[in-house]
C-alpha cells in the first residue's frame, strides 16, 4: 500500500548505467566508487551506480567521469517500474490477458 512512487522505493533503488568508451574501464569504476560510497558494479561493458536518488545523481556521475578524463558512451538511468514492484510482492510478472 502507498504511492507509486513509495512502492517503486521499496522494491530498489535507482541505477545510472555507464558505457564507457574505454574497453578498459577501470579509471571509470575507480572514480565512481569513490563518488558512489562503493556501490558500483561492473557487467561486461557497463558500470552500474546504484543510488537512492538517481536524477540528483545523474549530473554528479556525468562531472566525475568528465573531470577523470573517460569517454562516456551512454550514460543512462534506470528508475523501479511498477512491473518491477507487482513482481516483487508476487512473485509474477504481468502478463496481456491474465485478466481475462
């Protein structure tokens, strides 16, 4: 029970998804961590920033990559959709037609 918003809080926090140019991104995950308390994690080609206010967090991840000298690909936010939170709570996914 509670807003959308408050819903989607409780199931996860935000995440900046990070493509660097560099095939080597460690100067990347190196200053993020710092940036990010740690919660940074690396899947393949991407760099993951997990926080709890994603949009204030955005701009703060953008600076430090530019001021570390590391091409960015894409720079991406990844918020907890209501799919993310009715799957939490049931374990389903929702489906066209389970209605019916």
């Amino acid at each position: 029970e509670g807003t959308p918003d408050d819903l989607k809080r409780q199931v996860g926090s935000d995440v900046i998804v990070v493509q660097v140019a560099d095939v080597d991104g460690e100067p990347a995950e190196q200053a993020l961590k710092i940036l990010a308390d740690g919660s940074v994690e690396r899947r393949g080609g991407e760099l993951l920033v997990a926080t709890d206010d994603g949009p204030a967090m955005v701009s703060r991840v953008a600076v430090t990559l530019s001021e570390a000298q590391v091409p960015v690909r894409e720079l991406t936010l990844r918020t907890p959709t209501l799919d993310d939170v009715f799957l939490e709570l049931t374990g389903n996914r929702i489906q066209k037609g389970d209605d019916e």
